[in-house]
C-alpha cells in the first residue's frame, strides 16, 4: 500500500482516512483497491510463509480498510475486520481466559452485555459490572474479589445509550495495575474523535456498520492493537471460529470510510446546535451530550476527545395524560424526517426509544429517546423536532 505508518503519522486523521489503503502507485493501476472474489489462492497455503492460503484466512480486500483503520487509530499494526460488531465482541472476550473476571460498563451495547452474561451463565467468565463514570466504583471492581482480581477491564465512553465518560487513562493504568487488559469499544467517537490506544487502552473495538462505513448497508466489525501478540491470538479466533467479512461489505466499506472526515464535522456541528435547543424545550425532562457544558461528563470528555460526537440521548416528560413512555413513542411516531430504527451513525438522523428493546438494561429510564443525528439541514432536523415536541401535551 501507498501510505506507510511513518507517513500516516505526520498527516492529519482528515487526510489519513482519503489517503491510506490506497493502491501502488503504478502505470494504469486504479486509484481504488478492487473487489477480490476467490476463494483461495495459488500458493502452498502455509501461514507462516506468508502465503494467503484460504479465503477464510484472508482477502486482499481487507487489506486497505484494515491498514486504514491501524493508521486511524495510531496502531503500529493494521486492523482486524470481522463479519459483524459482536463478532469482533467475541474475539476480543475470548482474551479473557477460562473462569476469569471481566469489568464491562453496566451500560454499553446491549449485545456487548448480552454476550458477557451468557458466558457468565454458563462459568466461562466472572461478569461485574459497574457505572463505568464512577472512577473509583471502577477501580473496586477491578481489584481482586475472594482472591480474583480482573482479567478484563471493558471500557465504552460515552456509553450506549446514557452517554456516561469513562476516564480511559486512569481506568487504563489501574487495570494494567491489576493485570488486565483493556478493551474500549470506540463505535460512538471514532478514530477522528478519540484515540484509546493513545489513552493506554490495549484493543480497539468498533462496529464499523456504524460510523465507519457510514451508509447503513453493511454489517461489519473491527478490532485494533499495537500488541503483536494480541493481534496474534485475535487473528486465530478469527480464521477458527469464521467470522471474516465478505470482500464486497469490506470494498463498501472502505468507500465509506473515505467520508467519514467530512460526515463527522458535520453531524458533530448539528448535534451541538440541537443539543442546545433541546436543552431548553419544557418537554424534555433531561438532555445528555458531552458537548454541553451542563453535562457531567463534559470536562473530561474535553481532556480526551477531540470533538463530542453526534449522539443525544432526552427524555421526554410525561404529557397529555399518557406515561412518559408513551409519550417518547408518541413522539417518535410524529417525526416526518427523523427516521424510527435501531442503529446510528449513518448519513440519516435516525431515533428511537431504547428501552422498547427487551435485551436493553433496565436502568434505562423507559422514556430515554436516542437520537443518531446524520448529515441533513440542522434547520430542518430541529424544525422536525420541534413540530413534534410542541405537539406532546395536545
């Protein structure tokens, strides 16, 4: 590839995602990576030759997006790309050996939690879990419980969907105090937000369905060190448990990747502008962005990101006789631009009321709304908004 690691560091995030994984630089050669459909490869198929082997061991479709991703992230490595979010999950939890102790926020992704309490169900692992803001609640559980200290320290910040600030760099140096590698799932901030390896974190995870590819059309995970032999064990879960990405969802997503600079400013600038104006509506009990002065997360989010994000979570006050559940439904149902689905990070503002979701941790307040704001007008995203806040007590 055309961007070494060494290049990649003297350029800004903003460059590195248009310039890295590009093709050589040769006559006639195309600008853009090509999609590789085969199965396997002509060689002898032994790994450690360097031979590609077998489509499940790797694609050179990969290649681009998980050197880009490396770059992204400050890695000294390139990426890992798997089929799906929760299958990068579950590689990342295979690190943790058998019957040993994870720290997992007690709210992050509901599929993150699910997985980590199955495993637990079944004495594959010790699961605590802890408000991951509370720096010294952390701490405690990292520390060693009836002769068990943490194997696992899982970090989300901001968090799914409270938007709670974990202090990576402390929570980081006490879980390495106490052995444990840590894990932060990078999805809501990106690589051109926040950088957790830079913070100490040990891996990276993101699902790239989200901010990465950016298009919500395809399905895709990640995971990222610097530790080779990290990498190692987390490339073999992959290649024997068969999570790997098919070449045309990688190829979309690299394409994605390639404007992610741009839909950031973007839908970061717009979710400050209608976090503000969110604030101050009579129907909202409560508004959550790191942006917001008022918010507590917001100076330490300052210190370690380079920007906020564009994820609000509001709850909406009970109105017109109906709950406050209800009327966050009857909210969503009177929006005409926002669209009502599960995901985020898309180039359209996408929002939904969390708690209607049955794997989704109970202390989620039923009338907490998520807002995933994309790239339309922020005009006519607050005018949309608006219509539908006036209407609540009609």
């Amino acid at each position: 590839m055309s961007l070494s690691d060494q290049h990649a560091a003297s350029l800004s995030a903003e460059t590195v995602v248009v310039a890295a994984g590009r093709p050589p630089r040769e006559h006639d050669a195309p600008v853009n990576p090509p999609i590789v459909l085969s199965s396997t490869y002509f060689g002898t198929g032994a790994l450690d030759d360097g031979d590609r082997g077998y489509g499940r061991y790797s694609n050179p479709t990969w290649d681009p997006f998980e050197e880009a991703l490396g770059q992204l992230e400050g890695a000294s490595l390139p990426g890992l790309l798997y089929s799906s979010g929760l299958a990068a999950v579950s590689s990342a939890l295979s690190l943790i050996p058998n019957g040993g102790v994870l720290v997992m926020p007690s709210h992050s992704y509901s599929g993150s939690l699910v997985m980590a309490a199955e495993l637990a169900e079944k004495g594959l692992l010790e699961l605590r879990t802890v408000d991951i803001a509370d720096t010294e609640a952390v701490r405690a559980q990292l520390a060693p419980q009836e002769g068990r200290a943490a194997d696992m320290l899982w970090l989300e910040s901001p968090t799914n969907p409270m938007l709670g600030i974990a202090d990576i760099r402390a929570l980081t140096q006490a879980a390495h105090d106490a052995g444990a590698v840590v894990v932060t799932d990078n999805t809501f901030s990106t690589p051109l937000v926040q950088q957790p390896l830079s913070l100490g974190s040990d891996v990276v995870l993101h699902s790239v369905t989200k901010y990465l590819a950016g298009h919500s059309d395809v399905v895709l995970g990640a995971l990222v060190t610097s530790d080779a032999e990290l990498r190692e064990t987390l490339l073999h879960h992959r290649i024997i448990h068969g999570g790997i990405a098919g070449p045309f969802e990688a190829w979309l997503a690299l394409r994605g990747l390639r404007t992610l600079a741009l839909r950031i400013e973007r839908s970061q600038a717009s979710a400050a502008v209608l976090a503000e104006r969110l604030s101050a509506h009579p129907a909202l009990e409560n508004v959550r962005f790191p942006g917001l002065v008022s918010d507590p997360g917001h100076d330490l989010a300052k210190s370690q990101m380079t920007g906020f994000g564009s994820i609000l979570c509001v709850q909406v006050a009970a109105a017109g006789g109906l709950s406050a559940s209800e009327t966050a439904d009857k909210l969503v149902r009177a929006l005409n631009l926002w669209l009502p689905a599960t995901s985020l990070g898309g180039v359209e503002s996408l929002i939904e009321r969390r708690r209607r979701h049955a794997a989704e941790p109970v202390s989620v307040p039923e009338n907490l709304v998520r807002l995933s704001v994309g790239i339309e007008n922020v005009e006519d995203l607050w005018a949309d908004l608006k219509q539908a806040l006036d209407a609540l007590d009609r």
